[in-house]
C-alpha cells in the first residue's frame, strides 16, 4: 500500500496522484488529509505501509511532520517540498527520505 499525505489539493497532488495510479495500477493509494489522520493511521500496529509519499506545503507542515519523526523512521519517504527554501529542504533531509523532490 502507498500512503500519501497532502493536506491541500493542488495541481502537483494531482498530478502526484495521477502518475502513481498510472504506474502503480496495482498497489492500493490511501490518501490522508491532515496530520492527525496521518498520525492516526502510522500509529496502528500492522500498518503494511510500502510507501509514505508526503506533498508539504510550508514550513509550519515541515516541523509538525518532523515532530511524528519515531513514526516515520522505518518507512520509505518520498517528500515533495514546495519549494528550494533551505530551511525546509533541511528539515526534509533530517527525516531521511529515500527521495525528496519539488513542486516547482
């Protein structure tokens, strides 16, 4: 299963979603809306998360998901940051995802 994270709808969440339904057809996507869903669905014992794709929109999201970071720390991360402001990407480095991309 591929969980992905995108508290707003946008052109790039769009776009993500429709390129890994495209090149996933099989795998089953689960969306989550806010943290605390996020939150909610990480905390359950048998999670079978493949992959946790994360579309951050600010600097704000940034730290509040780095603060879910013991739950994070077995997944495999893909992060789509909104942009190459430093202190985000440097945020985004210290959850050690296996790929961090950008919007733009």
């Amino acid at each position: 299963m591929i969980l992905f994270y995108a508290a707003e709808k946008n052109r790039v969440v769009e776009t993500m979603e429709e390129i890994v339904a495209e090149q996933l057809p099989s795998r089953h996507l689960v969306h989550c809306r806010s943290l605390v869903v996020l939150e909610q669905r990480l905390r359950r014992p048998s999670h079978n998360i493949e992959i946790l794709l994360i579309s951050i929109s600010d600097a704000i999201e940034m730290r509040q998901l780095y603060a879910m970071r013991p739950l994070l720390l077995d997944l495999r991360l893909v992060i789509v940051l909104p942009g190459r402001d430093a202190d985000i990407v440097a945020w985004a480095h210290k959850l050690s995802p296996r790929f961090i991309a950008y919007a733009d």
